[in-house]
C-alpha cells in the first residue's frame, strides 16, 4: 500500500473559475414530497433547470418532517472554497423560503440516521436577509474565512411556513492561484521538452511560458526539468523518484477530480477500465456489454445503446464486474440508471461489492452471488435517469475489482448505464 505526501503553494499562476460546481453532482434531502422520493427529489435542485414551474416536477419539495430540519445535501465530490451560492425559487409560495440558510461542510451527512438533525451543526456560507422573489434568482454570499468545503448544505429557516421548495441551487468558487506537489514521484510519458532549471520555481515558471505544459518534474539532484504536456490521470502514470518532485497546475474545470488530502485525487476509478459480465442481453443484434456501463456515458435511454443489460441466466446471478487495474480503497459507489420508471423495480435494492478475487472467465456453473465482501446494498426505491450511491464501509480493505449484482429476487432486465466508484480520501 502506498502512502502519499500532497503539499499545497500559492504560486505565480491565477486560474479563474465562474461554473457551478453542484450542477449534476450527487445530493440527497431530508424528505421528498412523494415519500417514495421517485419525485421532488434533491437532483432535481441540480439538474441545471431552474424552471420555476413546481407542477412540471422540476423542484425539490420537502415534506412534513417530524425533526423539522428540511434541506437538502449536495456533495461536490471535492472541496472547493466557495465564493458564493444561488437560489432559484418556485413560481409561488415565496414566503416559504424566507431566510434560508446556506451551509458548507466536511462532514458527510448522507443516509444520517432518523434521529440525526443537521440544523445549528454546520458552518455557515450565510442566510438570505431580504423578502425572497417567486421565480428568481437569490445570491447568498460567503465570507473571506470560509474553508474549503466538500458538500453545500440548503436549509428552511426553522420559523418559516412548511414547505421548502428549490428550483435550482447553484455554487461558484472563489478564484484560486494554486499549484501542487508530490514529493518523490514522477511523471511519465508525457514529457514534451527536459532543460535545465536552477529551482523548482525556476521549473514552473518555464512550464507557465510553455505552450501546452500543464505539469513538471523536478529533479533536485541533476537540477534538469520535465515539461509535461498533461497531468495525471490515474496512478499508473507515476514512477518512483526520490529524486524528483511533481508539481501539477491546478485545472479548475469540470474534470478535475483532484482534491486537498493526501490521495492524488477522488476521480472515478471505473472509467474505460477493463469489464465483465454473467450475460448480455441482445437486442437486433446489437449487444449490451458490461463495458457499456463504464464508457463514460450516463444517457439513460438504452435503445441509443449505450447501456449495460444482462440477458437470461439459469443461474440469475446478474452481474457486472470491472478491474480497477490496482487496489483502492473505495469510499462509494454510483449507479446510473436507465429512463422510464416502470423499469426502475429491476434496481431496487441492488448490490454493490468489491473484492481481490479475479472473476473474470468463470466457468459456466460458477456463481459469484453472496461469495464476495460487501461495499453496501441500496436502501431505497430506485430512480429513473438518476445517479443511485451507495456508500461503502470505512473499514474494508483496497481491492481490485468492483462488482454491480441485482437483488437476488429482483424482476429480470438488470440495466446499469454507468457504474461510477470514487476512492477514499488518504489511502490507496
């Protein structure tokens, strides 16, 4: 196992940055309107429409709460300092949304216990101080000593009428000027030009006067320095070298996956790597491969073929199976589902699990079902078009391969239309 040491420095390069991070990301809530949560859910206050219109189901909606606590939770997946949070109200009912407060937190409330209120445990972004519009946009600004924050809270003041409603939350970050360093590691083949540099500043000055260097590495004994023409994309870019530090440009845009802990980033690990499946259903003739599922592409509609779907099994195993290539320890795991919620009950209660054990090429009358450690199991009715996550104990070990089965007795037509895994935040 490896351990990583990740340095941060304000150096001589400022990136702007004016997008909203929470636009499409995982969110959660207090409670839906529809107690089922198949509509007026969180995502929907993340789905880049703020259409006002709360009857063409494009808002959260709460519903009676016995705690009272009414919000809803965005995870950013990596932590940004926010600079400010926008609002987007219903077409009616402004008073409901009086005072609303914004919060930005580390700590992960998703799935809180029924008996776990949120309100008064949070830092504060800020609280809207003015009578809220019906159909508008509300900015709430933070202030200069807010940290950097991994999940953005929205809560009802706790006096308002029942009945809190977003249309659209949005959050921009504040302009950074950051590079960062790994001691000891090296980047490899990617490097467009080595010269020498008497510092590492040196070093990164000659990157920022580079057309298409975004990275170097330094070598503090030989004082020569790689221009790289990219970043790291996963782990087995880098080499060993004591020798050598890297120093990567921060890319503040909507792939960056990279954040403040001692682990390279908390990207998707799934992506484009190897995948298996128990069977795959085919439909004229063209198949829906496990490979599908981690091809980058969420769109959920299946007949545009860009879906996993098992076929028939004598043995109703339904699986999918990827090889990360090397151990992670993963925090959690999303599934993207396919559209239409007639099909949604062939997700319920899905497994999620991660093991060592290399289950590529089985035997034809070798099951895998209840035979590997568990990541978790969904809790809840699955969504149509939706990112389902599934958070994964803190105590498991790394592993290699993650695994997607149906619930043993679920209707057949298991669809995965993207299989997402993001590691934990320390440790690989």
């Amino acid at each position: 196992m490896l351990f990583f040491v990740l340095t941060f420095i304000n150096l001589v390069v400022s990136v702007g940055f004016a997008r909203n991070v929470l636009l499409r990301k995982p969110s959660t809530q207090s409670s839906c309107y529809d107690t089922t949560c198949n509509k007026y859910n969180a995502s929907l206050a993340v789905d880049g429409d703020s259409n006002p219109n709360f009857d063409y189901t494009h808002c959260f909606h709460n519903t009676f709460e016995i705690l009272e606590d009414r919000w809803i939770l965005v995870d950013m997946l990596i932590a940004y300092k926010i600079d400010y949070v926008v609002f987007w109200s219903r077409d009616s009912d402004s008073e409901r949304n009086e005072k609303f407060i914004i919060g930005l937190t580390n700590v992960n409330y998703f799935d809180p216990t029924s008996d776990r209120p949120l309100r008064g445990k949070f830092p504060i972004c800020g609280q809207y101080p003015d009578p809220p519009q019906v159909s508008s946009p509300h900015r709430v600004n933070c202030g200069n000593n807010v940290t950097a924050s991994r999940y953005v809270i929205a809560q009802q003041y706790s006096l308002a009428l029942v009945g809190f409603v977003v249309c659209e939350l949005e959050a921009f970050p504040r302009e950074e000027k950051i590079w960062r360093h790994r001691e000891g590691m090296k980047l490899s083949g990617l490097t467009i030009r080595t010269t020498k540099a008497r510092t590492v500043y040196h070093c990164v000055i000659l990157c920022l006067q580079s057309t298409g260097c975004s990275s170097v590495n330094f070598n503090r004994d030989s004082k020569t320095c790689d221009l790289n023409t990219g970043t790291v994309e996963n782990v087995t870019n880098f080499v060993g070298n004591q020798s050598c530090d890297y120093w990567q440009r921060i890319k503040l845009d909507s792939k960056l996956i990279e954040q403040n802990y001692s682990v390279i980033s908390q990207k998707n690990v799934l992506l484009l790597k190897p995948a298996t499946q128990s069977s795959i259903y085919l439909e004229n003739n063209a198949p829906h491969p496990g490979s599908l599922a981690v091809d980058g592409d969420k769109n959920p509609d299946i007949d545009l073929g860009g879906c996993f779907h098992a076929g028939v099994e004598p043995l109703k195993e339904f699986w999918v199976l990827v090889d990360m290539i090397i151990p992670y320890r993963i925090d959690y795991v999303i599934l993207w589902s396919r559209k239409y919620s007639v099909y949604t009950p062939r997700n319920d209660n899905f497994i999620i699990g991660l093991t060592n054990v290399n289950y590529f090429n089985l035997l034809t009358n070798q099951t895998i079902r209840g035979k590997f450690p568990l990541c978790g199991v969904y809790p809840y009715p699955t969504q149509p078009s939706f990112g389902h996550r599934v958070n994964c104990s803190s105590n498991l070990p790394a592993s290699r391969y993650v695994i997607a089965q149906q619930a043993e007795n679920a209707e057949y037509g298991f669809c995965i239309c993207e299989l997402e895994a993001y590691p934990m935040k320390g440790k690989l």
